[in-house]
C-alpha cells in the first residue's frame, strides 16, 4: 500500500503544479511564484514520509491513504476550478484570488494534524511497551520484591 501511497502523492503533486503554472495562475518564469512548488508539493512529502515511517501497521497506511485521496481530490479539483475561472476570465479582476494560497495552507493542516496523530499513538505505543518490559510505570525494582 505505500507504494500506492508514493504514486498517488507524485501524480497529485504534479497535477496540481502543472494545473496551476500551465492555466497561468501560477508564473514560475518569472521566479516570483517559485515558492508555491514546496507550498503545494509539501503536505504529499509530508504523507509520503508518514507512509514510509508507519509502513507496517496496515490501519495507518488505510488511514493516510484516505487522507491522501481526501486532500489530493480537494486540491486537484479547487484549483482547477480556480484556473478556470482566471483563464476564461470568469473571476473578478478587482479581487485577489486566495484560493491558491488557501487550498495547500487547509492541506498542510490536514497532513500535520494526521501525522501528528500517527506519531503520537506510536508514542502511546512505544511508553505502553516499554512499561509492560519494565514491571509497570511505577519501575521494575517494586514488581521484583
């Protein structure tokens, strides 16, 4: 399943990229948008990671999967829409449109706070485990006596 989740990562990744810069929403030619690639690339390297780091435990790669299909759907289709409308014009020139800045910022959020999630029940885990080795949490001596 991580290699699954690795492949739907690049593809959402690069979809998204090459949405926003071919539809012009986004210019890299001129440098100035350079700094959207890590914004949009980086809630992917983020469940990447987290999928390669969790890879054994089949709920989390399930967990991380769905949150990947979630986010990568969301972002594909909210900039596409947000490209349509600046290529046909169908936006209103006198407003900015956030739509690229919000859409990975709500991404990033969804990432770190699902990380954050698998790494602290792997933390949960891990004292549990240690304590269950060691004669419970008040320490080895007192289980021995």
């Amino acid at each position: 399943m991580t290699k699954a989740i690795y492949a739907i990562c690049v593809c959402a990744a690069v979809g998204s990229l090459g949405i926003g810069f071919a539809s012009g929403v986004w210019s890299l030619l001129s440098g100035q948008d350079a700094w959207i690639v890590p914004l949009v690339a980086g809630p992917y390297a983020v469940i990447a990671a987290v999928a390669w780091w969790r890879r054994s435990r089949l709920w989390e790669s399930s967990l991380l999967l769905g949150t990947l299909l979630l986010i990568g759907a969301y972002g594909l289709v909210a900039i596409s829409v947000s490209a349509y409308r600046f290529h046909t014009g169908r936006h209103d020139p006198m407003a900015m449109d956030l739509t690229p800045l919000v859409v990975p910022a709500l991404q990033w959020l969804v990432a770190v706070s699902v990380a954050a999630l698998l790494g602290a029940i792997a933390g949960v885990r891990a004292i549990a485990g240690n304590a269950g080795r060691h004669g419970g949490a008040a320490g080895g001596a007192q289980g021995k006596r």
